[in-house]
C-alpha cells in the first residue's frame, strides 16, 4: 500500500441493513469484499459513494 492510498473507512461497527449497506462505514457488502483488491482510484470511488450514502443518512446538518 502506497502512503496515497486510502485507507479502510472501517470502525469495526459491522452490521449490514437490509440492503446491504454496513451501519459503520456505509460501504456495500460488496464493497468491503472487494476493498483489498480495488485500486487507489476505485478505493477513493467506494469512499466518495459511502460519503454520500451517509450524507443521506442524516441530511441535517447543524
């Protein structure tokens, strides 16, 4: 792993909802499968659609 690359947004809090979606890192189960062998550029794909996903989790902001 490269100093550039990014690391797993994992929290060790993991526990899937019903589609799927980890309530931790809000990575896809496939996603988190695939983590390991995802390029720097896929890695930081998986980190902006997780970003989003928790955003629409809470989408109040304060």
């Amino acid at each position: 792993m490269s100093e550039d690359s990014p690391r797993s947004p994992c929290i060790s809090v993991c526990v899937l909802d019903d589609d799927d979606i980890c309530l931790g890192c809000y990575r896809t189960a496939d996603e988190i499968t695939d983590w390991t062998m995802s390029t720097d550029a896929q890695k930081r794909e998986i980190l902006r659609k997780a970003r989003e996903r928790l955003e629409a989790s809470f989408p109040m902001r304060l």
